[in-house]
C-alpha cells in the first residue's frame, strides 16, 4: 500500500507514521507537512530513514494531484488545530481546513483515491455536565469555535463528496488525544512544561470544563481500524470513555509531579468555551471490533509526563513563543 499522510510533522499525525512504520513495514509512507509552528521535522526523526517527506501545502492543488496520483490511500491530518489560535486569528483556519478539505477531495476524485478524514468531536458542540446523553453520529453538527466550525465545513465537504461524486471516503471524529509530541501550546503539555519550568498550571474559568480524553495510540490504531474495514460514506466516532474535568487531570499531574495538588491558579476563560465532549464510540467498537489499549489515564499520563521531561530538547524551541502567545490574550 502507498499511504499519503497529510500533517504527519504534527501532534497526531507523527504517532500515527510511527505505529504504521513499526506495525506495518510494508505500508510505503509519503508525509505532506507544510511545517507551521505546529510542525517539526524532529517529531518524525524515528522514521524518518522509512519515510518520504514532502514539505509543502494541502492548498496546493498542482502538488497535492502529483502526491495523490501516486498513493492508494490518503489519510488528512493536515489542520490548524488550536481553539484559542482560532479566536486571535481565525483565517489559517478557513484557508487550511476548509480550502485544504476541498483540495484534497478534488484530487482523490480526479484519481478515484481511498481517503479517510481526521476530524472532532468538537463538531457536534458541547454538551451540559449533567446530560446523560453522549455525542453519536447521529448528534447534529453544532460548532462552536472558529477552529470547530472550519473542522465541521470539511467533514460537510466530504459528505458531499462522498454523495455527489462517489468518492471512496470514511470520516472519524475523535476525542481530546494525549500522548507524546503534542505541541506545548495544548492543555497537558503546557502543564507539564510549565512545571518543569517552575510555572503554576493555568485553569480556564474554574477548571470544570470536561474532555474525554484518549491515548494517541489508541486514536491511530482506531484510524486503522477503519481504513482496513470501515463502510465507505460512514462516520466513526472515536473515544475511550475517559471522561474528567481539568482541574481533576491538573490535579494528577500535580500529584505525579510530587507537588500539592492545588498548586494551580485559576485564569481568564476561553470565550464560547465549551463545556463537555463525551464520545459514544459503540459503532466503531461493534462493527468494526476496535477496542482502546491504553486504559489507565494515570498510567497514560505519568508515561506522558516522563516523555517531557526526557525530551526537552524537542519541545523548548516551541515554549516561549507559546507563552508570550498566551501573554497577549492575558492567560
Ligand atoms: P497539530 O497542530 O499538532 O498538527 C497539525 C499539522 O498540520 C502540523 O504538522 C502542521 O505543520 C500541518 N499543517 C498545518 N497547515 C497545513 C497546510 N496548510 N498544509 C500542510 N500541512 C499543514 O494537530 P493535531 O493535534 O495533530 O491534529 C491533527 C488532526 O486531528 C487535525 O485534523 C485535528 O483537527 C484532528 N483532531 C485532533 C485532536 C486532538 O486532540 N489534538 C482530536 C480530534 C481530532
Ligand atoms: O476534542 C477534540 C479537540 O481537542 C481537538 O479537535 C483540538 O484540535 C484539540 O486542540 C482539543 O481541543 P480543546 O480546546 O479541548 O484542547 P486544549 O488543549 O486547548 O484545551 C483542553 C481544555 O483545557 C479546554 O477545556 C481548555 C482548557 N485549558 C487549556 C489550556 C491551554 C486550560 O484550562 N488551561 C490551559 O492552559
């Protein structure tokens, strides 16, 4: 199989090169990696010898048409992925997500190209704390952000793709991943960095807001779960029950950290900050057979927090530029 990967320098993407490169040796991996701030070379460093990388845009449509005439499957990592971003500056947002959907599909069109789309739950809005109910993929689309509403517009692409000119395509819609190589400017790896830099963890609001969160691993394995066996023009949702508000993950890296775990301070919050995720991933589980491996958030977690500390040298160049982003919008 000849894979093109689009956004494999970033967070989800290089994990995603790394299982297939060790679990699937015969798989050829070509990168598309227009490198932004949220992009390194140095997170695709362990397979770099296996791989081919192409540095250049998904808005590129004479590019993409050569990478994809020569692949069987693509898989579209490629996004401007942060929420608060999205809120400063929203137009990345439109031209890579939406603009980059669409170049994409024309292609894959032109050349009749399996491909699977990487895209959130964030699309389906949020839910009330107390809501017994959690996002399926029947919950209709009710973006909230910038970021989620450009995501939401490229997962309606598809569809229509999909639809009006049979394209060979399948969409997932994850929950929050952690792991390694997750760009500083997210949630777990700004508290992890920021205590090693001797800064208390920052809290948006209270701190109540919950994601469910998910192993990176077990997201990727996921995405191959469902090139290998998904129905074509189908959605997946992807999660793995780990539902827990911010201030209880703070908390435990606090804790993991050996520090009192109420050695936070509380922030401005995040304007339209939606409030709970909570994925039902029952289709994915029953007709596909997918079952996530990473079960202990905890465990998960102090792996994660090791990882920072081990590998400072990937994420310090990224760290102050992210602060002082912060710095500006007074959190
Ligand atoms: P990331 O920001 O870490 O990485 C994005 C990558 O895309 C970077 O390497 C960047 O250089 C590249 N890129 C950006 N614009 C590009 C362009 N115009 N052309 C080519 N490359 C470009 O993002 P991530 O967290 O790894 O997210 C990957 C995908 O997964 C996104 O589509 C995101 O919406 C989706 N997703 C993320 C999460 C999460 O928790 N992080 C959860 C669900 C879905
Ligand atoms: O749900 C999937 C989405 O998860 C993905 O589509 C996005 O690409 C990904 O960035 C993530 O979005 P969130 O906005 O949920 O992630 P973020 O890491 O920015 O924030 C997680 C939660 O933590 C959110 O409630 C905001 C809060 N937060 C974040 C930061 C950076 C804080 O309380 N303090 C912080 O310093």
């Amino acid at each position: 199989m000849r894979l093109l990967v689009t956004g494999a320098a970033g967070f989800i993407g290089s994990n995603f090169v790394h299982q297939t490169v060790r679990e699937r040796p015969e798989v050829q991996v070509t990168v598309l990696d227009a490198l932004t701030y949220a992009g390194s070379e140095a997170s695709l460093a362990p397979s770099r010898a296996a791989i081919t990388f192409v540095e250049g845009d998904v808005t590129d449509a004479e590019l993409v048409d050569r990478l994809v005439a020569d692949a069987d499957v693509v898989v579209h990592f490629a996004a401007e992925s942060h929420n608060d971003n999205s809120l400063s500056n929203p137009w990345p947002f439109v031209q890579t997500n939406i603009v980059g959907t669409f170049t994409l599909l024309e292609a894959v069109r032109r050349h009749g190209t399996r491909y699977h789309h990487i895209s959130t739950d964030e699309v389906y809005g949020d839910l009330e704390l107390d809501d017994p109910r959690k996002f399926t993929p029947e919950t209709p689309y009710n973006p909230s952000s910038p970021y989620s509403a450009t995501k939401a517009s490229s997962d309606l692409l598809v569809r229509a793709w999909v639809r009006s000119f049979g394209v060979q395509a399948t969409i997932s819609n994850c929950s929050n991943n952690y792991g390694p190589y997750q760009h500083v400017e997210k949630f777990i790896p700004r508290q992890i960095t920021n205590l090693i830099d001797g800064i208390r963890p920052k809290l948006y609001g209270q701190g109540l807001n919950v994601r469910d969160w998910i192993h990176v691993e077990d997201h990727n394995s996921a995405v191959w779960t469902i090139i290998d066996k998904g129905r074509i023009g189908e959605t997946y949702l992807i999660g793995a029950d780990g539902e827990k508000n911010n201030r209880e993950v703070v908390e435990l890296i606090l804790e993991l950290s050996g520090l009192d775990s109420d050695a936070f301070d509380l922030v401005s919050d995040r304007p339209g900050h939606d409030m709970r995720y909570a994925i039902d991933s029952s289709k994915l589980r029953t007709e596909l057979g997918w079952a996530p491996r990473y079960s202990n958030f905890e465990d998960g977690l102090a792996a994660t927090i090791d990882w920072y500390r081990a590998n400072e040298a990937w994420w310090r160049p990224q760290k102050d530029a992210t602060e002082a982003k912060y710095a500006q919008i007074g959190r």
